[in-house]
C-alpha cells in the first residue's frame, strides 16, 4: 500500500468522522428539544391542575389555556426540525429533499393568487451522450406565502389654476372630507387599525409598536383616538343594524 493510498484512506476516515460527528450532534440536539417539549408539557400539566383544584379567585380564564399549549406547539416544532436534519444526515439528503412528512394536505383555497416559478436541472444532457433529453413530467407543491404589509403615503395634490388675462378667476378642486380633518391617516389606515383592535384583539400599544419598527411614531392614545372617531361616524349604520 502505497503513500497515496493511505492518505487518500486517511481523508476518507476523516469525513467519516465528521459526519458521525455532526449526526451525534444533530440527536444531541433532539433529545435537548424534546426534554424541553417535556418540561413543558409538565408546566401545561401543573396550570390545568391548579384551574381544576385550585381557588375559585386564583383560576385561569379560559382564553389562556392558549398561550402554554403554544409553547408547547413550538417545542414539537423545533424537536420535528431537529429530528428531520439529523434524518437527512444519516440518509445523506440535502436540506432540500423532502419527505412524506413534509407532503401539502389538501388544497389551498383558489381564490388566492398562484405565483409560480420553474427549477431547472443545472443540465439536462443525456450523461451518456446522447443529446437534450425530453420533459417527461413534473413534480408541482404549492406553500402559502405572505408578503409582509407595507405603509405607504398617500400624497394629494390640489393644482390651483388662474387666467392669466385677468385677475378675477382661480379654481381650485376641494379638499376631500376625511375622518381627522388635516389628520395623518387615511381611512383604510383608520380600517386597519379598527380591525386589528377588535377583530383581531391586538391592543392599541402593540400596534404602536408595529409600526414603530417602520419608523412611524403613533402613541396609543393617538390610535385611540382615530378608532374613536371612526366609531362616531359608524354609529348611524350600526344603529340602522
């Protein structure tokens, strides 16, 4: 056995090596996902015990029954993605390939609109030679996307215009009618923030907070008071209701 050969054989049981490394790291990490899914399962376990055993003043509303079984949601979701990795790395797959775990179920609604883009292969010569091979058929998943909301200004320009042989006549069209007079928000901002408060019960200082992190400042208050508005000017409609 030559020198070649025994390096060549030395690279190979290095590699080896890396990979059993990096597939005990991947099962380390997997068990550590599942003791904490574990923990809290306990946690969710201890709540509903005390809401059961419990005093009547110190019990839960029904509504936060929720936010433990979330987490509980989120640790199966890392302990599915730890498991899955160190799957593909026993078997060799790239993060790309998918199994039938990760198959769509059912069908999205049609009504949304379909976005399609095409994979190529890197080549698709024949490796024996023989030309351009011919499509036989494809393999079509559908994901649901989201494109995350994005403010936008509306700017409203009233041109002004004046004859220029005399001095008498200037038009001008009128400003439109708005919710707040001179305000900041337009009514389908007004809309967004109505919905969000009470079709999705998201309180006026967490929205403040959404859009603080696109660099628009709106207290609470401020919201408050928008939504306010919009409710005495709806108020005729709920009342022909």
């Amino acid at each position: 056995m030559n020198l070649t050969v025994l390096q060549e054989e030395n690279e190979r049981l290095k590699a080896l090596l890396a990979q059993t490394q990096a597939t005990l790291a991947e099962h380390q990490a997997a068990l550590a996902a599942s003791e904490e899914a574990r923990r809290r399962l306990e946690s969710v376990v201890s709540q509903l015990n005390h809401e059961k055993f419990g005093a009547k003043s110190e019990k839960l509303h029904p509504d936060q029954y929720h936010l433990p079984l979330e987490d509980v949601e989120i640790a199966q979701g890392v302990l599915d993605a730890a498991q899955e990795k160190a799957q593909r790395v026993i078997q060799g797959r790239s993060d790309g390939a998918s199994g039938s775990r990760l198959r769509n179920r059912g069908h999205l609604p049609a009504h949304l609109p379909r976005v399609e883009r095409i994979i190529e292969p890197k080549s698709t010569l024949c490796p024996c030679g023989c030309g351009e091979m011919a499509r036989i058929g494809e393999d079509v998943s559908e994901r649901l996307d989201a494109i995350p909301a994005q403010l936008r200004v509306l700017v409203t320009r009233r041109p002004k215009y004046a004859c220029r042989r005399c001095s008498g006549a200037v038009v001008q069209a009128h400003a439109p009618e708005h919710i707040v007079p001179g305000g900041l928000p337009t009514e389908a901002l007004i809309a967004q923030v109505i919905v969000a408060k009470f079709g999705d019960h998201l309180p006026f200082y967490r929205q403040a907070e959404i859009y603080a992190r696109q660099g628009i400042q709106l207290d609470r208050a401020t919201l408050g008071n928008w939504a306010g508005r919009a409710c005495f000017h709806l108020k005729p409609i709920a009342d022909h209701m």
